[in-house]
C-alpha cells in the first residue's frame, strides 16, 4: 500500500513538472525539427524562442536579415548567375536538337540515343513519369535499359538534369557542356554555310556544256 502511494505521489509530482510541449505544439512549424534534429524537443524549443524573440523585436530583427543579405549578395548574385548560365546552355541545345536535323546524324550520346518525330508522341517519360497525355517530339531512349529487353524512354528535361556527365555527346565529352553547345552550334553553320556554297557553285557537268 506503502508503495503504491509512493509511485502515486512521485507521478503527481512528474504530472506537475512545467513542460514545453503546450509551446511546442502550439506553433505549427514544430514537425521538421521533430522529425530530423537530434535533439528534437530541445531545438523546437530554441527555434520557438528565437520566433518569440523576433516577434518582440522587430527592429533588430529587420537590421539582422539586411545585415545578412548584404553580406551574402555577393554569393547570392553567384548563385542566380550559375543558375542563368545553365539554364541558358538548356534552351541552346534543345533548340538546336529540335529545330535541325543534322546533329541528330552526327552526333552520338553515350547513354541515350535521341529519337526526334514530326508530331508529338505520348509515352510516359521513365524518369519522371509525365508527358504520357500531351507527347513530345523528342524522346531519349536509354542504350541500356533494366530489363534489357525495355523500351525506356526520358524526356529532355530528365535527361539533362538527372544525366549530369553525359550531355554532351561522345565527340565532345572532354568539353563542358557550354562549350560543347557551342562547338555543335559551329560545326552546324559551317556544314550549312557548305550547302549554300554547293548550290549555288555550278558542277563540273554544268561548266562543260
């Protein structure tokens, strides 16, 4: 009996003890610092703090992010830029796929083969799994598929960003991709600048007549 009062009051007393989880679970922001700190209760503690702590010092916290932001433009400016560049070299080479049919018949890629079409093909792209309603016009079908007997086709997005090191083709793999876009991009004018010439120079047959 003498024990079971004991446990009774020493569980009145733990009941009693001020506990933060009525702060904790009031915000609802608290489930990422619960799933993945280490210290789950006590960081959603310091991170409700640090919000209350704002919230009552509005000044100072305006003055902290203008101080921060001034410090990182300079990376921050890297950061949209290298953005921007690859963006660009994105749009270049598919442009270049799509609109000519010459780089399609002398370039060759090592993973994927290109597979371009007059009107739009609806398939499942096998990365990201869309594109099955409306279709698209260029397709990259995988050289070596699991199972091997698969037809397993990306789109040009999946292609590019999940293909990191194998964009560009084989004939240009010691380049990086903005450099071998525009090698592609000069060797498709020069072999365009070669048909003009041809059809508007005379044969040999024309001269002797």
């Amino acid at each position: 009996m003498t024990f079971a009062l004991s446990c009774l009051a020493l569980s009145v007393r733990l009941i009693a003890l001020p506990r933060p989880w009525s702060r904790v679970l009031a915000y609802p922001y608290t489930t990422s610092a619960i799933l993945y700190s280490p210290s789950p209760l006590k960081m959603d503690a310091k991170n409700v703090y640090a919000r209350e702590w704002f919230r009552r010092n509005p000044e100072k916290h305006n003055r902290a992010i203008t101080k921060w932001i001034r410090e990182n433009q300079d990376k921050r400016r890297e950061i949209v830029r290298a953005s921007d560049q690859k963006r660009h070299v994105y749009i270049r080479l598919y442009k270049l796929l799509i609109n000519y049919e010459w780089p399609m018949q002398h370039f060759t890629w090592k993973t994927h083969t290109p597979v371009k079409t007059q009107e739009a093909v609806k398939r499942a792209c096998s990365s990201c799994g869309r594109y099955e309603r409306q279709g698209l016009r260029l397709w990259w079908k995988r050289r070596n598929p699991k199972p091997a007997d698969a037809d397993l086709y990306d789109c040009f997005a999946c292609f590019y960003t999940l293909n990191p090191g194998h964009v560009a083709p084989i004939e240009y793999e010691s380049l990086s991709l903005r450099e071998a876009v525009d090698t592609m991009q000069e060797a498709r004018k020069q072999h365009d600048k070669s048909l003009r010439q041809a059809i508007a120079s005379p044969s040999d047959n024309d001269k002797t007549r």
